[in-house]
C-alpha cells in the first residue's frame, strides 16, 4: 500500500489581519464623519435602534461591510451576509425562508447583508422587494458602482442611500497605529516600531482603502520582523524595498472611469494643463484604452475650442492617429502632446451651440422647404418647375459675396452663430460682422447679376 498522508495537528491560520482588527462599534469605527458624526444621517438611523433598509455606495475598503455589522448590531437583529458573486435567486430564497422561521419561532429580525449588490441583474433585484415591504428583512446592500445604473427604481426607492468616502491619508495612518499597538487582535505582541514617515508612505500606497493598508502593513511586518536587528525601526527604505508597486482605483467599466474622463475633459476646458496632464496620466496608468482617451480628445477639440483655434481638431485627429500607428507606451507622448496644446488652445463652444441653436428650429418647425433658388436643378424639368432660378453665384461678386437669403423664409434673419472672439474666431468674427452687415431682405436684392443654374456633369448636383 501507498503511504498514507497525514493531517497536520497545527493550529489554523490566523484571519487577515484587516478581518481581525474589524471595529465592532461606531467608537472604534474610523471616517465617514459625514455620515456618523453626532447627529448625522446614517449615526441617527443606528442610535434609533430600528431595522435599516439601506445602500452603502463607496470605493473599497471604506467599511460597508463593517456599518453593515454594527447596525445589525444595534438593532438586535440576526446579520445575515450573503454575496451576489457567489449566490443567485434559490439561495436567496432559502435565507427568506429562515428569517421566516426566525421571525416566528424566536421573535427576531434579519438584516440581510448583500454585498456587490449590482451584481444581481435589475429582474433578479424585483426578489428582494416583498420581503423588504413586508418588513421580514432588512435589507443592507453595499456597492461600488454607481446605483443610479445598477439598480432598479422599485428596489431604490425602498433604500436610503448612503455615500461612502474613500479615507483620508490621516485617517489610515490612525488605523495602522490601531493596529500596532493592538496585542490581542492586531501586531501589538510583535513590538514593532514604525517611523512616521514609514507609516504616511504605506497609507499613502493603500490609495483611500482600509483594508489594503492593513495587507500591506501586516505583509511589511512580517517580513521586516523576520530580517530586522533588534531596535531597528520599519523605516520609509524598508517600506520602499518591501512593499509591491503601488496599483490605483480604476476600472474601465466602473464608475471611476467616468469620474476620471470627465476630470481630464473639464481641467481641459478649464485651461489648466497641469491637471489634465495628471489625469491623463491616471487614466493611462490605470489600464485605460488609449484610443477612448483619443476619441475624447477629437471630440473636445471641436466641442470646446472649434475656430477658437482650428488647429485643435488637426492636433487630435493626429494624436488618434499615432495611438493606432504607435501603441501603448511610445503613443503616451502623443496623447500628451495632444492634451496639452488642447488645454492651453483658447476656447469657443461655438461650434456646439450653434449647432444646437439650429437643431431646435428644426425640431420645432419640421421640415421647412428649401428656397426655390437653392435647390438642385440638374435636369430641364426642374429648370421649367423654377428650381435653382435667381441662384447668385457668389463667386462672380467682388469678396465672393452677394446678398442673398439662404434660410427658409418662415426662418429670415435668425443666428445661430455667436463668435466667442477668441483666438482665431476673433478673425472670423470680425468678417461674420461685415457679411451681416451687408446682407438685406430678399426682395430688395439686384437681380442684375443671376447667373442661370448649370446642369452638372454628374445630374445630380449644382
């Protein structure tokens, strides 16, 4: 016979450390002042002492799963966790079933704990609304994501929601203290000391997360504890040598992506290039495709500068260009280049609010004829129906310009187009002013100089 393996008499490996130093009270609990300071919303749903039907929505490690447990708590009711990753609609089912029986047989509630909550489709979220109309559950959902997207009205409109803010710097390095000097849950026994410069570098690496603060300090103790001299301190060389490269918040397909697009376009807009740069530079670090930052950039070079500088729109279509040709990481100097000549360009948003000037006479009055004399007339019947006749061909008047009406007539004499005056619109400006101020009503133009509409080669146009 083979030989036989063993189990270990060992004992079993010890919680994280972030699980094991978990507040068990608002008095332990770290941040969100917000919302649990004195007589905030969510510390005077708590201190009420009834069952909460809520949405905890904020980046990681900012403790939804932790408020999840102390409102249990301080309501007497029975914390049920259940995660959406992991269970579908039966197992929900089974947990209603329980709480049923809970109810009835030991007089007690449930706070049922749904973390990711978006991960349940917006039909298999309807499962939650009777039970939480009924008052069998409480209902504790956490999310990152944004709920105006990911959950369905009927379940939104049952739950209050609270915003959670990613932890300050301080506010981390409070948590690290805490967990050092703890002896009974956290590093207390190891007699650690840490510099305060080594403490501020690990929570500015923890990126606004408790929880990753705490992997990276108990990782850097257990590894400094078993190298170091005795007295020696975990210094900022030790955390720099030890720790891993730092990775930031961002998800393409979450809401910090669009928080961070909408960063970079606005600092555009705003004409500070220091700040575009830097959430160019978030976006790309974070794994962003480099071609959605350059359909940005061509759409904002027309939408936000247009004949300001016409310049713009070619620097941007160049720099969608070269990310094609190039790639990740040479094409970062392109999308650079770009964002930079795009944020410093003067700035119109003509190009965006004459079009929309125009579009509500569209929407409002239909489709209006075009003027006889603009249409097309590229055979002899059009010619006798009178299309294209007393079409003036401007370029046969001096400054290639005539007077003539070019609108419908039930729309003579809008503008749409309101020049900026800035940078080259200045230019274009001026000249729109001499073109107006030269233009009259139709019925009063010379005639004198029509020039007959020719038929094209093509039959199509004129």
């Amino acid at each position: 016979m083979g030989e036989q393996l063993t189990l270990s008499s060992g004992r079993a490996p010890e919680p994280p450390l972030a699980d094991r130093m978990r507040p068990s009270s608002l008095e332990e609990f770290v941040g969100q002042t917000h919302l649990l300071g004195p007589g905030k919303p969510l510390r005077v749903a708590i201190e009420s002492g009834e069952p909460v039907s809520c949405l905890l929505w904020g980046p990681p490690g900012t403790g939804k799963t932790t408020l999840a447990r102390i409102v249990a708590g301080a309501t007497r009711t029975e914390f049920v966790p259940f995660s959406a990753v992991l269970g579908g609609v039966r197992e929900l089912r089974a947990i209603i079933q329980e709480a049923r029986t809970r109810r009835d047989r030991l007089g007690r509630g449930t706070t049922l704990f749904v973390d990711e909550i978006h991960r349940f489709n917006k039909s298999q979220q309807d499962a939650f609304l009777p039970h939480v109309e009924s008052g069998l559950i409480a209902l504790i959902g956490a999310t990152t994501e944004n709920p105006s997207f990911e959950l369905n009205a009927a379940l939104l409109s049952r739950l209050h929601v609270y915003v959670l803010q990613e932890l300050t710097e301080a506010e981390v390095v409070t948590i690290l203290r805490r967990a050092l000097a703890d002896r009974t849950r956290g590093l207390g026994k190891l007699a650690l000391e840490v510099t305060e410069e080594a403490l501020e570098a690990i929570a500015a690496e923890a990126d606004g997360d408790a929880r990753r603060g705490l992997n990276l300090l108990e990782h850097l103790a257990m590894t400094w504890n078993r190298e170091r001299s005795p007295g020696q301190k975990l210094d900022l060389t030790a955390v720099r040598r030890l720790s891993t490269q730092k990775t930031l918040r961002y998800d393409r397909a979450s809401e910090e992506h669009y928080n961070v697009a909408s960063a970079l376009i606005k600092s555009m807009r705003g004409s500070d290039p220091d700040a575009a740069v830097y959430w160019l530079a978030r976006m790309l670090e974070g794994g962003e495709d480099p071609r959605f930052v350059a359909r940005r950039l061509v759409i904002f070079a027309s939408e936000d500068i247009g004949n300001a500088d016409p310049r713009a729109l070619q620097v941007a279509v160049a720099a969608a260009q070269a990310v094609e040709l190039v790639g990740l990481p040479e094409a970062l100097y392109n999308l650079s280049q770009a964002v930079l000549y795009l944020a410093m360009a003067p700035k119109s948003n003509t190009a965006k609010t004459a079009y929309f000037a125009a579009l509500e006479d569209v929407r409002r009055h239909g489709s209006l004829p075009v003027p006889p004399h603009l249409c097309n007339a590229p055979t002899r019947l059009m010619k006798t129906l009178g299309r294209g006749a007393g079409y003036r061909y401007p370029h046969d008047f001096p400054n290639h310009f005539v007077e003539q009406a070019y609108l419908p007539p039930r729309l003579a004499g809008r503008r749409y187009v309101t020049p900026s005056g800035m940078g080259f619109e200045k230019k274009l400006e001026a000249w729109l002013e001499w073109l107006r101020n030269h233009t009259g009503p139709a019925d009063s133009m010379d005639d004198s100089r029509e020039r007959p509409a020719e038929e094209s080669p093509d039959r199509r146009t004129t």
